[in-house]
C-alpha cells in the first residue's frame, strides 16, 4: 500500500475547488505516470485539474462518456463500502468518517470474504 494520499480535509461534495486542491496537494508526493481517469464529471475533465497533470508530465487516460463497464469494479467496491460501513454507521464529523472508512478498507482488505 503506498502513502495514505492527500491530506486536505475530507468534503461532502466533489466541487472543482476541492477536487484541485487534493490533486495539487497528491502531485507534491509520488507522481504517478499516468492518471486514470473514469469519471467524466466536470471538476475532473475540467482545465483547472488536468493542466496540473499535465505540468508535471502526468499523461491523462480518460474512457468513453457513458462507458459504465470501464468503472464497474470501483462502483461496485464503493456501493459495498456504503451499504456495509457508511450507512451503518452516524459519524460525528469527517474526521470520524475517514477512521471509519479507513479501519472499513483493513477489514475489506485483510478479512472480509471475496
């Protein structure tokens, strides 16, 4: 397992700001070769987040609009993540919600069941 990613503080919603601010603070680290992107919501097509990317050498693979099955497995491990963590539990803040999450991923990873 590699570093344990950005630290900006967790949000709610995935706005453009917040979106570059984690990649930013992502980029000072480890830079990967390529990133993959599957998600085609704006905050991650958008200039202010791939031209980042792309300033640090940061190839960009971007799939099909509307190509589910490109991003199936992730959905699926994060409706897991909901229906078995986050919906059972009532986190107090984001901070609990991300030790929630994170002692979740140990026991997904490590124990639960495949």
């Amino acid at each position: 397992m590699g570093s344990p990613g950005p630290s900006v503080e967790g949000s709610n919603t995935l706005n453009a700001d917040f979106s570059s601010e984690a990649l930013e603070e992502a980029l000072r680290g480890e830079r990967p070769d390529i990133f993959n992107n599957t998600n085609q919501r704006g905050q991650f097509n958008g200039e202010a987040f791939t031209e980042p990317l792309k300033q640090h050498g940061v190839r960009i693979s971007m799939d099909g609009k509307g190509w589910y099955k490109d991003n199936i497995f992730v959905e699926r491990l994060w409706r897991t993540v909901k229906y078995e963590e986050v919906y059972l539990k009532a986190y107090q803040d984001g901070r609990d919600a991300r030790i929630g999450i994170s002692e979740y991923f140990r026991f997904y990873n490590n124990e639960r069941p495949h």
